[in-house]
C-alpha cells in the first residue's frame, strides 16, 4: 500500500485501485468480502499492441483465478476482462485471438467456481465484443457482459440478451461517443438507462445495475419488485472507492451488492485514459474524494 510519503497522484489512485500484484488484490477482495460484498476483479490493462502482451495478460488472469481459487474467495469474487487486454484489436485476427485466450481465462474460472465479465469498451468494439460473447457462451453460459445504455444500439442488444442464464452489467457509458451513435445529455442518458433496465427486469436474464446514481439504483430498486424478482435475482454494481457508504447500506439491506476491483501496473495510464477520453470522469472521481 502506498505511504503518505508517496506522491498525492499515488494516494489517489490507492482510493480507487487494489495494488500492484495479486496477493494486495486477494487481501482487499477478502476485506470486502468479509464485509457481506462481492467483487469482479479487474487485471488493469488494455488496447494491447502485441500478441506477447496479450499473453501476459491472459497469464496474469490465470494466476489471478488460481490464487482466488486457493484463497476459497470464488464465487464471492468473479473477474472482468477487457478484450482489447487480450488483443483483439491486433492486425489479422486479434479477434480470434482474444477469443482462444478468452476461453482459457473462462476454463479457469470454470475449474475455481466462479464467473468471467466482459467489459465493453468504445462503440467501435461493440460488435466484435458480442460476437466473443456469443462464442464463449456456448461452452461456458454464465459469461456476462457490460452494455452501455449511452448507445443507441444498446436497447435492441438488450432484448437479444435478456434470455435465461444471460447477465448483463447496464452501465451509462464510459467513453466520449459521438453524436451519430450515443445520446450525449445525461437526462437522454439517464433515460436510455431506465429503458434497457425495464428490458432487462423483465426478461429472463440476470440484471447487473452498474451506476453510483441514486436516482436510477431506487428506480432499479421499483423496476425489479414491479418485473417480481427477488433481492437474489439482480445485483447493484459499484466502483472501488466510490459510494463506499453507499455500497455498505445497500448490503446491509439485502440487496446483492458487487465491487468492480482494479489491481495491476497499468493504473497510470488508466487513469489517463479515463480522463483524456472523458473530462468528466476528472469530477467523478474527485466527486469520491470528498466525504458522502
Ligand atoms: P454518474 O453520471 O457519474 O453520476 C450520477 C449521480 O450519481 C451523480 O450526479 C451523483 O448524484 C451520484 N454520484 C456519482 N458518483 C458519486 C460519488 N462519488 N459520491 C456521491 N455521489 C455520486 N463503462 C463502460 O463503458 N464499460 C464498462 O465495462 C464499464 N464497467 C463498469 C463497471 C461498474 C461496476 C461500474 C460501476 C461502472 C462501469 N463503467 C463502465 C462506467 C460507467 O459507464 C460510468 O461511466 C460510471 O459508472 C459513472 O456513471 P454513474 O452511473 O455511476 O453515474
């Protein structure tokens, strides 16, 4: 853990990341589980530029999944995966790539007892993450992914993906999307959000509800009782260090309660990204430096 000796940057990105190295992710992943929490733990990297990286990460997955596996933390605590990790961006079949690495990743997971999400990443990789999903979930069903409800495509990949044993993390969307394929305001945002929620209540799949906003986690709340699922039967997803307070109510009141866990080397230029492609993310995380 880093020292108030440190640079305040590192300080910072100790609030919102586990640590460098697996056995600092297992201790905070333990923590929260102890606290009544699950966790998606998420090996930091991605936009992967060789298929030697791509290997590395995968590697670096499977370390992860034996050391959850030792440590008796699945299913408690699953993983996300981010394609462009694994290479799928790569010339000539960075897909397929991803995909053979991907299945070993969900091999892994299988032989621990837990499961495998999908991050999505930018509109441009939407289809090619779909495409994965629908090939690894012929072997392993219980893979999940993440749709941004920013997109407009996002209300009719919702009704191909509420079906039986299909989960789905609804987010608002990450990256500045251009105009031509996202809503862009957060009240067409915010309303995209709710529109792909009620697709997903109400259909067979599991409901992931990935946001820190009040508004949509109690109108999520409304939407599942109306659609008559169970507290068991959907889950609140949250950022590490965001809303912990938040996060604590929400499990102490029986609701399923996942922390979204980054660990790795890569959180400089993660953090970079985030804020080079979004200002706003800058303000969202400031926003969890001040007290609730
Ligand atoms: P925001 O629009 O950021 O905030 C809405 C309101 O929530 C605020 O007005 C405020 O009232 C409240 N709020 C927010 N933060 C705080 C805070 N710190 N303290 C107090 N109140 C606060 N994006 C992707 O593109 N792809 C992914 O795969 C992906 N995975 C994700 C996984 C998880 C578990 C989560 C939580 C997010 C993920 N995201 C992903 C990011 C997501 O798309 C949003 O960018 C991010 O969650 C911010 O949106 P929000 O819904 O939390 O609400």
């Amino acid at each position: 853990m880093f020292t108030g000796d440190e640079p305040v940057t590192r300080r910072v990105v100790d609030r919102f990341v586990a640590g460098e190295h697996v056995p600092q992710a297992l201790a905070v992943a333990r923590r929260l589980v102890d606290e009544g929490l699950t966790v998606t733990i998420d090996h930091l990297g991605e936009d992967t530029s060789t298929r030697e990286r791509a290997d590395a990460v995968g590697a670096a997955y499977l370390t992860l999944l034996a050391a959850l596996d030792a440590a008796g933390l699945a299913p408690r605590a699953e993983v996300s995966l981010k394609l462009s990790a694994l290479g799928q961006a790569l010339p000539d079949g960075g897909e397929r790539y991803a995909l053979r690495l991907a299945r070993r990743i969900c091999a892994a997971a299988q032989q621990a007892g837990t499961t495998v999400t999908l991050d999505m990443e930018d509109h441009t990789t939407v289809d090619s993450t779909l495409s994965v999903l629908r090939d690894l979930r012929v072997d392993f069903p219980w893979v999940g992914v993440a749709l941004p409800a920013c997109l407009f495509r996002t209300a009719a990949d919702c009704v191909d993906l509420a079906t039986t044993g299909s989960r789905v993390r609804l987010v608002k969307g990450a990256y500045a999307e251009p105009a031509s394929v996202a809503y862009r305001s957060g009240a067409e945002v915010d309303a995209a959000f709710l529109r792909c929620l009620e697709v997903l209540m109400r259909g067979a799949g599991y409901p992931m509800v990935g946001s820190h906003d009040p508004a949509l986690i109690a109108h999520a709340d409304r939407l599942a009782r109306l659609a008559g699922r169970s507290r068991d039967d959907y889950e609140y997803q949250m950022l590490y260090g965001v809303r912990t307070r938040e996060q604590a109510r929400l499990a102490a009141a029986g609701h399923r309660m996942r922390v979204y866990l980054p660990y790795g080397d890569d959180w400089y230029g993660y953090f970079l990204r985030r804020l080079a492609e979004r200002p706003a993310n800058l303000l969202f995380f400031l926003r969890s430096l001040l007290p609730e």
